[in-house]
C-alpha cells in the first residue's frame, strides 16, 4: 500500500479511471469480434453495417482518450481489409 498521499490519491484515480473504462473496452471487443463474424457469414451488407458500427465505437473510444488514436486506427485497418478480402470480386 502507498504511504504517500499523492501515490493514494494516484491510486483513487486510477481505480475511479479503470471502472469508467473498461465496460468501453469490453464493448469494443464485442463490436468488433461481431463485426468479423459477420464477414464471416457472408452477408456483405451486414457487414458494412456491423463494421460502420465497430468503427465509430473505436473512434469515440479514441476520442475520449480511452485508448490510442493509432491502436483504433489500426483496429479499423483490419476490420476493412478483412472486409475487402472477404467480398473482393474475383479475378480472372
């Protein structure tokens, strides 16, 4: 346990901090895992809309600081290659 007030008042933040974002993380992995399950069936136009949806999570995740601008920007990156990959035309 921290002796010092600053490192225990450090701590209450960080516990205050931790409960407001981790169900944002949580939710996060299940837009997204949702959103590549549905690549997965398929259905193009679901996808596009599970993906719309995965995307803007990220981007108010990343907004509010709870996680890195580049970390949601990579995570988009994937959902749509694995979008394109999966519904790309074939080629002769």
């Amino acid at each position: 346990m921290a002796n010092v007030k600053s490192a225990i008042k450090s701590i209450r933040q960080d516990a205050r901090k931790t409960s407001r974002n981790r169900p944002v993380r949580s939710s996060l992995k299940t837009y997204v895992k949702s959103a590549v399950s549905t690549i997965s069936l398929g259905d193009e136009e679901t996808s596009q809309e599970a993906i719309r949806i995965a995307v803007s999570k990220l981007d108010k995740a990343a907004q509010k600081g709870i996680i890195h601008k580049n970390q949601a920007a990579r995570r988009k990156s994937r959902l749509v290659k694995k979008l394109n990959k999966a519904f790309a035309p074939a080629e002769a």
